[in-house]
C-alpha cells in the first residue's frame, strides 16, 4: 500500500478517537461528606426532551474579565416570629458590608404586611438600602404578592414582576421569580435571555427561592429546568436559592442533575436565615455539604473568581468556605 494511503488511514483513525472522547458520558456525583437520615438516589429519573439550542453565538469572544469587588452576604427563608435564628443572622449582616440578598419567605406566615412588619422588620428593617429581595412561597400567599412589593419597594425590583438585574462589580446578578413561569417562552425566560445577550460579563450569578436540586425535604424544582439549561448556555457560574431550610452546597452540574465541571452551575441553598430548620431527607447528586444551622452566605464577587463563606451564627465563624473561576 502505497505510503501516503497509510498516513491518511492512520490520521483518520486519530480523528474518530478524539471524536469519540470528546462526546463520552458525563462524570459521576461526588460521595461528600455522610449525613444523618440521607440515602443517595438519583433525583432526575427520565429526563425531558433537551430544549433546542438557544441563543449565544459561537463565534463572539468571551467577554472581558472586568474589574473591582463586590460583596454580597444573606440568606433566605428569614422572617420566622419568635425564631431565635432571625436575630442572629441580622447581627451578622450587620458586621459585613455590601449588599444584602434576600431569598424569599420574608413574611411568615402568610405574607401579609403585618407579617413583614411584625417578624422581619424588627431585625432586618434597618437594612432596608442595602438589600436586593426575590419573592418566595409565602409571599404568594397573598394575591399577586402585593404585600410583599409594597414592602420592598425599589428592592424588589421594577414593575412588581419579582425578576430583574443589577451590576456586582463586574457580575450580573440576575434576581429571579421561581413563583411565577420561567419555562421556555414564558415572559421571565425571554427576558432573562435578552439580559445575558445584551449584558455579557465573564461573571454571572442568579438568585430564586426554590432550590433547582435539593437534599431537603421540599424536593427538586424542576420547572426550573429550561431556566438552568439557558444560564448554563450563556455560561453562568453560581445559583443561589432558600426555600429549604438548611444549608447545602453542590458541585457543578448540569440540567439533568449531571456533574458537570467545564459548562455546570453551582447551587449554594441557603434556607438559613430564621426558619426552623430542617434536617435532610436525601442525598442529591453532587452535593458536597450540608448543614442545618442558622447562618448567612458571604460571597466575594472578584474579577473572574468568587470567594463563599457560610458563617454559622452560633458560633461566628465559618462553617464552609473556598472559592472558584469562573467559567
């Protein structure tokens, strides 16, 4: 055979090795650390059909790093009467500056003005400025939430649709609704889409009430599907969520709860801010740490990177805490 038909052969059969690897399966979940009463078992077990492929192109460079500092620090699931914990997280918001996240179910229990002025404003009103809320459950316990955005007023966001943005440094914090649609088509998803378009960082994180995976006992959301699969196309990095009421931080991962360590977004659940704990009743996939104490996330927003510490408002000092790029 004549020399230069043997080269191409060998250099197609290279091709097809490359091919084949780069489109092998994904990696397994990562065992963590053991928890009481938690049994590992998939969440996802059929998933829906893949969305088609929206919306980045391809051929755009990746946008610049950016620069300066920002620091974020809050919790969720805050505004329990009577609950010792609610004090305590204030106390340590109140040592840390930057802005303040609030990641729904301020107004226990029924979301009521009432609620908000007689269990969350006692301890958190005097943040009021420095905050940046989205709606949970309890809010909507009211008719279109109106307690809720009469509340907050300009920290809820524009238009009392409970979704909008903002610029942490060089981030884009996306603040979302998880109570209303933000399927695919829906108001809040072609919105979403149309901000990761116009306003490309390197850096991009998004905040809702219900945990996309979760080890707590309310269970995955998984309408929250099509909503993961566009921030991981644009290349998003962290999720942060309350709802469940513990603490919980899970390695990169994919819409089909898949470990996904190049394209994945991290999910910090951070349930912590007031209301009774709760213990966990599995093991998600790719969860890395769990824990029930009361507490507040601080995240270091830098050029590129971020910095997490959850600090446990029992003893002061951190709990959790490291730091990766993003993608």
């Amino acid at each position: 055979m004549p020399l230069f038909v043997r080269l191409i052969g060998a250099a197609l059969a290279t091709v097809s090795l490359v091919w084949a690897a780069a489109c092998g399966g994904g990696g397994g979940a990562p065992v963590g650390p053991s928890v009481p009463t938690a049994t590992e078992r998939p969440i996802a077990t059929t998933p829906p059909e893949r969305p088609a492929e929206p919306t980045p192109s391809p051929e755009q460079p990746p946008p610049p790093i950016g620069t300066g500092t920002a620091t974020m620090v809050g919790a969720g699931d805050v505004g329990e009467c009577g609950s010792p914990g609610t004090g305590q997280t204030a106390r340590l918001v109140e040592g840390i500056g930057g802005d303040v996240f609030l990641l729904g179910d301020m107004g226990y229990p029924s979301g009521r003005m009432d609620d908000f002025k007689r269990c969350f404003d006692p301890d958190y009103g005097r943040f009021r400025g420095r905050w940046r809320s989205v709606p949970g459950n309890h809010e909507y316990d009211v008719a279109s939430a109106s307690p809720y955005y009469d509340y907050f007023g300009a920290g809820a966001g524009p238009n009392r649709n409970g979704y909008y943005s903002f610029r942490a440094a060089s981030w884009l914090v996306l603040m979302l609704n998880s109570n209303i649609p933000a399927a695919r088509g829906s108001a809040q998803f072609e919105w979403v889409a149309n901000e990761l378009r116009s306003q490309r960082t390197r850096c991009t994180m998004a905040m809702w009430h219900h945990p996309f995976a979760t080890s707590g006992p309310n269970g995955p959301s998984n309408f929250m599907r099509d909503m993961w699969q566009l921030l991981a196309d644009f290349d998003a990095d962290v999720v942060v969520s309350g709802h469940d009421h513990l603490y919980e931080r899970f390695a990169p991962f994919d819409r089909d709860y898949r470990l996904d360590l190049t394209s994945g977004l991290r999910q910090f659940t951070v349930g912590t801010g007031g209301g009774a704990l709760y213990r966990p009743s599995t093991r998600a996939p790719n969860s890395e740490v769990i824990l029930s104490r009361f507490g507040v996330l601080k995240l270091v927003l830098e050029p590129g990177f971020y910095e997490w510490d959850f600090i446990d408002a029992g003893t002061k000092a951190s709990a959790d805490r490291g730091q990766a790029a993003c993608h």
